[in-house]
C-alpha cells in the first residue's frame, strides 16, 4: 500500500531517534536497511512500526550486519531508490568497506548515527570516535544538538546529498542518549511543506535495464586522479549547496541555521568552547551563569565538519583569545594527543592574523555527562592562559587535574 | 494512493533434455547481454558461464558482480562487456548489494517510481565471495527471498589474486596459499564446503541447483528457473579456470563433463514447493576421478593415496544422490589400485588423452 496521507503541522514530545524515524517518514523513503545496536536502534523500532501501520510505505530490511545494511542501501541507492540507514559505534566501524564505496558511486544514501564509544568494553555512552573516525570517506556530516535539530538535518540532508551538482552520502549525527534518548517538543511539518522543500529522488545514472550503465569498472592508476579530483569536487561543491537549502528551509519551515557554526553569546567573548553535538545544551547553561559572574565566554558549535568550513572557522575564532576545544572523541596519538578536532581547529587557524590560544579538553568520554563544574573548570583554564599569553599545557583530561 | 501491482517475467525453458544436444538448441535467444572483447584468458570458464546466463535471462536484467575475476578481467580500464546495467560491489557484498537492488524494485515499483516488470536481478559472485567472505551477505538474501538470482560460479579458488585456495578449493588441489611440500604432500588438506546443499538446506524455500559449464542447456534453463521463481534463487556453477587448474585452453568444456561423470560435482536441483532434491540429472558416463585429475597441472603432485582419498569422497557423492556404484569406481577407491600421478604411466595416460 502507497501511503499519501497529508499530515498537518503539529508538535510532540518525541526522543532524538524518534524525531529520525519521523524524518525519514516524511521523506518518503523506498528502502530501509536495519541491524540492531544501541542506541540508534530506537530510530529502526520506530520505523518497523511506521511500516507495519501502513503510515510509511517501504520496503524494511532486517540486515544480516551493518556491512550488509551499508551494501543494501548502496544497491538500492543506485537502482533509484531513496534509502535510510543508520548504527552506532562499532556497528559504524563495521560497516567501514562501503563508505568510500558509495561516496565514490555518489550514491546519495543517508546514515543515521546515534554515537557511541567505540569498544572495548562495551560502552553505551555517546562518544564521537565512531563517526568521525569515517570523517574523510566523502561523506557529507555534522551533529545535531537536539531532537528538532535531528529531524530538520535528515530532510535538509537529503535535499543537499541527492542534488545533482552534489550526489553524496550523508551522516547525520546526533549524540546517543544525550539527544537519541532525551524527550523533548519537536515540531512536525505539513507534509506539503516538505513536498515543497524536498523534490523526489532521480539519481542521473541508475540502474536501469531501459538505459544500461556500468557502476564502478575496474580503473588503472592513471585513471584514478580525475576520479578522484571529481569526488573531491563534489565535496567542495556542496558548499554552497548546503548554504541554498538551508536559506530554502529557513523559508519553508521558519527555522534559520547557520548551516556551519552556531555561536552563543560570543559578541564580546574573550574565550571560548568549539564543540559539537548535545553538550552545545549544558555549555550554554553554564556559559549563561558565568556571564552572570562577568565572565566574557561563549560558546561556538560546529555544524558542520564535512565539508569542514575552514575559512569561517578562521573567521569566527580569530576573534576570541582563547578556544577551548571540547573533543568527546578519541584521536590517540594525534596532533594534541587528545581528540582529532583540535587538529581541525588548528589548521583553520593557521593563517589567521590574530591567532587565539588553542586549548584541547578532552572531556565527556566514554559517554559521560560534561557537566557544570566541568565547564566552569574549563572556562578557569581557559582564562588562566588568556591571563598568561601562553599556553602551558596543550591538552587537559578533565577529571583529572587540578 | 494504492499500491500497484509488481509484474514478473517468466521466461520459457528450452525444450531439450540434458543428454544429446547439449551445445546446440534453435529456441536460444539471439540477444547478447554480455558481449566479446573483455579481457578474459582464452577458454575462460566463468566468462563462459557468464554469457550463458546472461544469454538465458535477456535484456530486461541487472547484473551485480562481487569482486572477483568476472570483476577485474571485464571492467578493466573503464569499459566493460555489459549490454544491460551492470554494478561492482564489494566481495563481501554478493547478496546484500542484490538484496538492495531488488527492495528497490520493489519498492519503485509498487509506488510508481518505475513501470515495467521487474527485472532479473542476478547476482555473479565468485566462490570466494560466495563460499567464504560473502557468505553470511548471501544466505541474509536467500532468507529473506528477495526476488534475485545468486550465482556462484566456482571455479574453485580465488583466481583474481593470483590462485589462493578458498573454502570450495578440493582436497589435494595446489594453490599458492596450499602448495604441495614434503611436509604437506598433498597439498589442499581440507575437502571443499558443501555450499550448494548448505544453502538449500538453510533456505528451503529457495530454488537451489548447481549445474557446469559442460552441459549449456540444463545451466540456461536452471538460469530460467531461478529467475521464474518467485523469491531468491541460488545457483552453484562448475566453471574452470584453466589458469589456476593448468589444462589446455581448448578443454574447458571437456572438464565442464569430466568432473560431473567423475562424480566430483553433483548435479541436482532443490525444489522449494516439494522440499525435495532432484537427482534425475545422470551423465552419459561415470569414470574414476583420476581421469578428471590427470588432465590439470594442478593435481600433478597427488600420490595414489590421495587420489583414492578423492575418489571415495565422489563415490560418497554418488551415494548421496542415490545411485550404485559400479564396481570399478569401488575399485578405484583402494590406493592398491592406482598410482602416482608423477609415474610414467600416469604421464603416457595424460599423453594418450591429449
């Protein structure tokens, strides 16, 4: 059964992972690839329920592993369908061979990702390695911070991944439990807002037995740097994409983002967080109270990382004194010996004129709660180096210094 | 909107019984889904089988091919030899890409995304994927009988990276990652998976068979009948490889026989609507199992000992398929009975057969 019904305009109390499902429901998708793990898993539950109601026409594909849910969408990608996948944690590590194969393809397939850390041992809690260990695959990615964020990036997601000038895969992110698993008002659209907004999937090459086309011959080297050069193109052309939808959305649905960085109470601010995902909620809790105090922080949150904005985050960081850099991922070994994102953050900075102090905090692993004093405690090191000039210590493993 | 109902193909089986005219049979379809001038070796088993399939299934079909030998030796600089949509995935991916691909259609269809009949999905995995790192991705496909055909075709080992044994390599057989060595002389220790019945037995409800390049019509037709099976279909397929066997080009065909008159590769069908196997298929012949091996380099090594070990594993295929075992392949059985293959007698035997 093809299901059609106009649904009108309303808010619900829904989790992170719900406000996915409903953002695939209102997508329309033809395939669903799913595989249980925490805690993305409630995104699928929701789904199966959808199909079973007859409130999502879809073909739900109870997958053998995530490298088999990865394969089927990539299939059903190129026959033309619109597909919806998603995992958590090692389910994203293990599903590792196909990201750059799609991306490759330009299949347009969108990932669903509620973090968590990566083991051992088994860890529920929300951490960022999962993801962003694949951040150089070609795909398309950046974090929500809330449920109603969750559900806009979905739609905003496939409107820029299926445009013909872009045609990649997307990972849209949110943080497991902080976001997959807290209830909070989403507001779901007129369907015929995102009829409006979101026009049906027609990839320019399919599968298509009326018009035969070969996907992913075998090359020789020589043939590989335009190839390559073309995916590379793709990524640095979804810039302005990703600029037209999210004005587009802002239009259709009264919701503006900064497609890159959103920043918080950052005018005046000496120092301040870059972050990404559910912690953006706590910091700007805490950062409201610390202005209370006089203190002049800030908060900045990245959007998103690929295509990472390096000139806007040269932009906006080269205002502060010093940047505090909350990781919540694993980079061991890296840059900082921390977290990857300081290397980012770094680099952007590189040729700015006013370069801020760059701190590295490597805070709220493994999953746990970043939580007020722990911000406070950052603020303090942050202003302890601005007084200084320098910096003494790259990298702080909050918790556990003084 | 109501959903609109999926039309499928069904394609007509070709009149003629597996004996006599097995090369030539006037209702073959003229179209060529998979046409010359890939890069495949002379006498290339696989290809062989790749053109009967495709031949078989017409133009109204999809092709997905795991990495493998089919993958590399076809598409190589970019061009490829399909005349339908064609699509590499990843050789763990056999039957989880072919899952996808027919959710697709289904799914388009249904809501009016595309109009037509649903096409044949066939997948062409090599037994590498299909036996070993593709395994779990395929049996997911046949479980949840996506309307798709998986082939196999076997050739044995994995040939693309060079001749590595895989799980469908036979016992006594020399590959690089099995040769033969004074502490290891037969080389191949382990006897193959039984991947045909293993899939049968796991998906009843599949339509599964295994067929060999020796005998064209009975594989097109069972291409025909996987295809006209509502739901997954699987196919085992016997398909030399005369680079990693080492035989003469022009024998492909002949092997294609022998090793199903040795009784080394069963040939039989699973039918899903009685849940029984179907053993009426008999070779002309049943022959010893060393007149299979003698004709490839690969077996050169075997010591009477092994070549009896061989034959008792046919001789138990034979049993399984129902049939009495004459007296000679008993015979045959015993290492007393035969010899070396690097003896002089058994080099004049290779001589006389040439």
């Amino acid at each position: 059964m093809a299901t059609a019904t106009e649904v009108k305009k309303r808010t619900v109390r829904i989790n992170g992972c719900v406000a996915s499902a409903q953002a695939a429901k209102y997508a329309d998708v033809d395939v669903i690839a799913a595989y249980p793990i925490r805690p993305y898993t409630a995104t699928m539950m929701a789904l199966a329920q959808m199909v079973a109601n007859g409130e999502l026409d879809a073909e739900y594909i109870v997958a053998d592993s995530e490298h088999s849910q990865l394969s089927i969408s990539h299939g059903a990608s190129s026959s033309g369908a619109r597909v919806f996948t998603g995992s958590s944690g090692v389910g994203v590590q293990f599903a590792y061979e196909l990201y750059s194969p799609i991306s490759g393809s330009r299949m347009p397939v969108q990932m669903m990702i509620a973090d968590r850390t990566l083991d051992p041992p088994g860890d529920f809690g929300s951490e960022h390695t999962d993801a962003l260990s694949t951040r150089d695959m070609g795909w398309l990615m950046g974090w929500a911070c809330d449920a109603q964020e969750a559900f806009d990036n979905h739609l905003m997601a496939y409107r820029i991944g299926e445009d013909p000038r872009v045609l990649l895969p997307q990972m849209v992110c949110q943080d497991g439990f902080f976001v997959s698993h807290i209830t909070s008002d989403v507001e779901l659209p007129d369907s015929g807002q995102v009829k409006e907004f979101l026009p049906p999937y027609k990839h320019p090459y399919p599968l298509d037995p009326r018009h035969p086309v070969s996907h992913g011959p075998q090359i020789m080297p020589e043939q590989g740097p335009p190839l390559q050069l073309e995916r590379a193109r793709a990524m640095e052309g979804a810039v302005a994409v990703i600029e037209e939808v999210h004005d587009e959305f802002a239009k259709i649905f009264g919701r503006r983002y900064d497609p890159w960085v959103e920043e918080y109470m950052t005018d005046d601010a000496d120092v301040v967080f870059f972050l990404q995902g559910g912690h953006a909620v706590t910091a700007r809790f805490a950062i409201k109270h610390m202005r209370d105090n006089g203190l002049k922080v800030g908060m900045v949150r990245l959007r998103t990382i690929r295509p990472y904005p390096t000139d806007r985050v040269n932009e906006v960081l080269s205002k502060f004194k010093v940047v505090g850099v909350i990781e919540t991922n694993m980079g061991l070994g890296s840059v900082s010996s921390g977290g990857v994102l300081y290397g980012e953050v770094c680099a952007a900075l590189y040729e700015s004129q006013h370069k801020p102090l760059v701190l590295s905090f490597m805070a709220g692993m493994g999953g746990e709660a970043i939580v007020l004093d722990e911000f406070y405690w950052m603020a303090k090191k942050m202003t302890e180096a601005q007084k200084r000039g320098k910096i003494e210590k790259r990298t702080h493993w909050v918790g556990f210094e003084e | 909107m109501p959903a609109i109902e999926v039309e499928r193909q069904i394609l007509p089986i070709l009149g003629s019984p597996n004996q006599g005219a097995r090369f030539y049979n006037p209702d073959l379809p003229s179209s060529e889904p998979f046409v010359p001038g890939h890069r495949t070796c002379a006498g290339c088993g696989p290809s062989i089988q790749y053109r009967m399939t495709s031949k078989a299934a017409g133009d109204n079909t999809i092709l997905v091919g795991p990495t493998g030998c089919m993958y590399v030796a076809n598409s190589s600089y970019l061009c490829t030899p399909y005349n339908v949509p064609w699509a590499h995935t990843q050789i763990g991916s056999a039957g989880s890409f072919t899952a996808g691909v027919a959710a697709a259609y289904e799914a388009m269809i249904r809501k009016g995304k595309w109009k037509g009949a649903f096409p044949n999905i066939i997948c062409e995995a090599g037994d590498g994927s299909a036996s070993d790192i593709g395994l779990a991705s395929i049996s997911g496909a046949l479980y949840r009988n996506h309307d798709c055909l998986i082939i196999c075709y076997d050739n044995e080992q994995y040939a693309n990276t060079g001749i590595q044994a895989s799980s469908r390599t036979p016992y006594g057989g020399m590959t690089t990652f099995s040769p033969p060595g004074p502490m290891v002389p037969e080389a191949k220790t382990l006897f193959p998976k039984d991947l045909a019945r293993m899939m049968a037995a796991g998906h009843p409800h599949c339509y599964v068979a295994t067929a060999s390049v020796g005998y064209p019509i009975d594989l097109m037709n069972k291409v025909r009948k996987g295809l006209n099976h509502k739901g997954a279909a699987y196919l085992m397929i016997y398909t030399p490889c005369q680079k990693g066997f080492v035989y003469e080009t022009p024998r492909s065909i002949d092997l294609g026989r022998l090793v199903v008159e040795c009784g080394l590769y069963p040939i039989w069908e699973w039918n899903p609507e009685k849940r029984e196997y179907d053993y009426s298929f008999r070779p002309q012949n049943m022959r010893p199992v060393s007149e299979y091996l003698k004709l490839q380099g690969r077996f050169g090594h075997l010591h009477a000992e092994h070549i009896a070990k061989l034959q008792t594993f046919a001789n138990q295929q034979w049993k399984m398929m129902g049939i009495e075992l004459p007296e000679a392949l008993i015979q045959a059985a015993d290492a007393k009975n035969l010899v070396n293959m690097a003896t002089a007698s058994a080099a004049e035997a290779v001589a006389q057969t040439l």
